[in-house]
C-alpha cells in the first residue's frame, strides 16, 4: 500500500530514537475480506520486502494451506513496519568483541510512534474482519485486557483504539469491527502443543470469511453490544454479548434479525 507523504514523515520523526531498521508496507488486496495484523517485521522481510517470509511465514503459509486460504485472499500488516532490534555484545576466545543485532519484541512507544498507518490501512481497506495475530497486535487494538490465550478463535465486534487527533494516547473508534483475535504464527516454534489449537482457529476463520462473502448465508448483525455469527454448525448461531460470554441459539431465523 501506498500511504500518504505527511504520515510517512510522522512516522519517521517519532520514531527515530528508537532501535529501529528498515520499513515494510502493508501488502495484498485492497479488496481483502480479512486483515491479518501482526507485530512488526523481522530481518527476513526487509529483504524480501514482503510480510511474513521468515520462519514464521513458513508457519503462516501451512496454516493457510491448511484451512484453503491462501495470501492473496487477505491484506497483511503489522503495528510496527520497522524491525525492533537490540544490540548483543560477545567477546570472542581471540579477545575481540563481536556484535549482532537479533529481532527483538515491539515497545508501546514504537506502537504508538506506527499507529497512524494502521489507522489508515483499515479506514482504507475496510475490511469485514480484522485478525490480530499475537498479543502486541491485540492489546493494539482492543487494548490491555485482552490476551491472545483467553480470545483467540472468538468472534468479537468491538469498537478499536485509534490515535487521538493530538497524537498523544488512544480513543476508541465510532465504528465496530469485527475481530478474530489469532495466536501469532511463531507461537507453534516455542509451544508445539499449541498447533491443534491453532489450526482449528484458522479453519474458524475460514469458515467466518466465507460466511460473509456469501450472500445467501446467515446474515451477520451488529448491533451495539451483540453480534450473531454463524458457526461451523449452520444450524445453530452464536450470540457474544459485550462481556463476549458466547450462548447459542437454537436455529435462528435470518429474517427475525
């Protein structure tokens, strides 16, 4: 994506003290049904210029394979577009010191110094879902009390933090979302108990997409602090209420909504 001059140039200013390197763009089609939102990109993207080619993307692909998307069905960002690293000092047998700069995990400041461009991604995009991928990625948008391992495969509609017009904090959105909050795709590296759980989220998702591409499919309704969305079981529908405590209903009709 190609994002206004003025919020480049924002960008850039706040972040400059920042341990910081390169920058990566949003990519994939403006026409996206979902969002896939993760933290920041890592060495292996600046150089390919694409999001998510590292081991991580490797993790993203299968798991896209697996529930039949594939990248060019989603828009892909992160809350950060540079990559976040830290300088490790080693003193090698022969006496000399060597450094390396290793990926490391996004502040809040650097967060907060990228929120114009997500801001501007989904007032742009609109997309139907947003898919945060990870806790950084959450906590960007719904805030702190979210945590990936209590919401991840639930369907939320929630207003979402944007930048506040003096640039300083956070405000809550007019419009609501929808948000499919996704472990991030390197999780399964450090816990492979997680890929079960992982996998079927990403079904979830397969089967929300196609839900809401599909005009003869139940209608999905959100209405203040409710929405109805349908399940794997076309049967039966799911209510999650603005505590997001999920009840089903017994064969909802479309047309009583």
């Amino acid at each position: 994506m190609d994002y206004p001059t003025h919020l480049l140039d924002e960008v850039k200013k706040n972040s400059k003290y920042f341990q910081l390197e390169g920058f990566l763009s949003g990519n994939g089609s403006p026409q996206a049904k979902a969002m896939l939102v993760g933290e920041a990109p890592g060495q292996t993207e600046l150089v390919t210029k694409l999001p998510f080619t590292g081991q991580a993307g490797k993790e993203l692909d299968n798991e896209l394979e697996q529930a039949g998307l594939s990248r060019e069905d989603l828009y892909i960002t992160s809350v950060v577009r540079s990559r976040p690293y830290k300088i490790k000092k080693r003193i090698n047998k022969d006496g000399t010191v060597s450094e390396s700069r290793p990926n490391r995990t996004p502040t809040k400041a650097e967060v907060l110094a990228h929120a114009p461009l997500i801001d501007y991604e989904i007032q742009h995009i609109k997309p139907k879902i947003i898919a945060p991928m990870g806790n950084i990625a959450l906590k960007r948008l719904l805030g702190n009390k979210y945590t990936i391992s209590a919401f991840h495969g639930q369907v939320l509609n929630d207003s979402i933090f944007q930048l506040s017009d003096d640039r300083s904090t956070y405000v809550k959105s007019t419009d609501r979302y929808i948000i499919f909050p996704l472990y991030h795709p390197a999780a399964v590296l450090y816990n492979r108990s997680l890929a079960d759980v992982i996998s079927k989220d990403w079904r979830a998702l397969f089967e929300l997409i196609n839900k809401l591409s599909d005009s003869h499919s139940f209608l999905v309704a959100c209405r203040n602090d409710l929405i109805i969305v349908p399940t794997l079981n076309t049967n039966r529908m799911m209510l999650k209420t603005s505590n997001h405590q999920p009840m089903k209903l017994p064969k909802i009709s479309p047309s009583i909504i």
